[in-house]
C-alpha cells in the first residue's frame, strides 16, 4: 500500500484544512474546504449523533455541492462553529446563490468534550470564532493529535485526538481520511501499546509494533460517563463521484471505525462519517473502482484513528500513548 506525499486528507488534491482551538477551553474545531464547492454525503452509525445541515446530502436533496465541512468539539454548542465558516466564506464570496444572496453549504458534526476540565463557563459561545479561525487557516499541511476538533477528546483508556491517512490507488485515485477521536471504546488492545488497527498499518506510522492477541474480558469503556463520545470523520477522494456514490463510499468507511476501535457504532457514540469527492479524475470501472475507493477509505480512517491516539500530547487529565508506552 503507497500512501500519498503527506500521508493526510490534503493527499486529495483541491482540498484544504484548517484548525483552530483554545488550550483553556480544552476544544477545537477543524474545517475541510477546497477552492470550488464538492461533491459530499454522509454516513451515521453511532446512537448518539449531532449534526446540522446533514439532511441536504441525501442524494435526492437539491444542493449538489458543499463549501466546507465542520468537525468540532463543544456538543451542541459546537454546531455554531459552522456559523462562523459560512460567514468567513461569504465575506470570500462563496455560497450558493440565491435571491442575490450567497449562502455557504456548511454541514457539522460534533463531538462531546465538555467534561474534560477545560473551562467551560463562558458567556458567549467561542465557537463561531474558532470556526472563523479554522477556516482561515485552512491550507495543505496538517497537524495531528491534540489539535482541532481532536484536541480534548478522549477515549476509554487514554487521550483521542486527531489523525489522518491517504493511500494512492493502482487505478490512479488518492483516498484520505481525517478523524477527531473521542470514543466510548478503545483504539488499543487489552489497556496495552498495539492498536487494533494494526493489520492495516503502513510502515510504522502509529509505531510499527505490529497486532496482540486480545485478552479475554470486556474491553475498556467510558460507560461510567455516558454522552461524551463519538468519533467524527472525513474521507475523501479526487474521483468523480455524485451525492450518491459518496454515500456509498461513507457507509463503507464506516468499517473503518469498527476495525479500529472496540466497540464501536454504540448507542453512546455519534459515530459519523462525511464522504467528499472533488471530481477530478474519473471512474474506468464504474462499479469495481467504486468498490475499491470504499475500502480504501475504511482502512485509511482505521489508520487515522490509530494515528490520532498516537500522536495525541499529554494535558494532564488523561495518560496519551506516548506517555504511557513511547
């Protein structure tokens, strides 16, 4: 398996990323936007979803482009970093038109970090701005672990974060993958170093240490707390492909999540996923490349997601990996 130049979502040509969060608040937000609106849909699995403007990617809902997707911490709260995006891409002049208004396609998802220390006693919602921050932000090189929507997230066990992946197709197409970790489970086996994800490592991107039998049990949970979790994501891929084929593409990224964390898809998880595609190259084989850009895509986000517990830094209200086993 090749990986792309940056082994990240940016991988995709066309598309950008942004990051903003506040180390008081303990949250963030991350943002993927591209020159030109793109193609997108989405997938949820999780029991416990929160989400704005994801009805409209339905393939058989009217708009057939977006301007940027959101992941953010915050809960509900953090649904108001999108506002913050539309209103920095209608100042750029971006949107869909209307009226002789533009409006931004800014559809969000959110993950629960309210409970991870951080000040949360604010008076009015800091979340547009760092949507506006992210955004303005946004560029080809990424940073992984405690940054963005990832950086208080937490999993069972130890810190979650954010992570990314690409890998470069035989026929010509790059896939990538960008996650904000905060699960109900865990990404690594048994309290140990090695991540179910793994079998699908590349090189030794999360530490080469290879799989572990898993020990007998139950795995680790945040069951104790339940409504703080979910793993939130975007995959994408320069191919040609409509409303349609990217929710084919999202539903079997969904796998990736379920290779990378256990348990996974829980009635305490919101686990979502968004699908992107920028049309840039097409499909020779309709059905089979739509087949691998699937898989493609569930095993690039189970590398991202071990490569966000990995790259994750320490902030003193959970153990990360690299203290625990680095």
């Amino acid at each position: 398996m090749r990986t792309g130049p940056r082994n990240a979502l940016t991988d995709v040509a066309g598309l950008l990323v942004g990051q903003a969060h506040d180390a008081v608040l303990r949250s963030g937000v991350t943002v993927v936007t591209a020159e030109a609106p793109f193609a997108a849909s989405v997938a949820v699995t999780g029991g416990a979803p929160g989400t704005r403007e994801t009805e409209l990617l339905a393939p058989d809902k009217m708009v057939q482009g977006v301007d940027a997707l959101v992941l953010s911490g915050g809960s509900a709260f953090g649904l108001d970093a999108a506002s913050g995006v539309a209103e920095g891409l209608r100042a750029m002049g971006r949107g869909f038109e209307a009226a002789g208004q533009r409006v931004p396609i800014v559809p969000a998802a959110i993950l629960f970090d309210l409970g991870n220390g951080g000040d949360k006693g604010w008076s009015a919602n800091p979340y547009a701005a760092l949507g506006r921050a992210a955004l303005e932000a946004a560029g080809s090189e990424l940073v992984e672990g405690s940054h963005g929507a990832g950086f208080g997230a937490t999993t069972a066990d130890l810190r979650g974060g954010l992570g990314t992946a690409s890998v470069m197709l035989e026929s010509g197409h790059t896939v990538g993958a960008l996650v904000a970790v905060n699960a109900v489970g865990s990404a690594c086996i048994g309290g140990g170093p090695h991540f179910w994800a793994a079998p699908w490592e590349v090189g030794a991107e999360f530490g080469g240490l290879g799989p572990a039998m898993p020990p007998p049990g139950p795995p680790p949970t945040k069951l104790a707390r339940p409504g703080e979790a979910t793993t939130i994501a975007v995959v994408a891929t320069d191919a040609i492909l409509d409303k349609a084929g990217c929710l084919r593409m999202a539903v079997a990224a969904q796998d990736g999540i379920a290779r990378a964390l256990l348990p996974a898809h829980t009635p305490l998880d919101g686990d979502l996923v968004f699908a992107a595609a920028t049309g840039a190259r097409p499909l020779a084989e309709p059905v089979t490349d739509a087949l691998w850009l699937g898989h493609a895509a569930a095993v690039c986000l189970a590398r991202a997601i071990a490569r966000a517990v990995y790259h994750a830094a320490p902030n003193g209200s959970q153990p990360c990996w690299q203290e625990r086993f680095g």
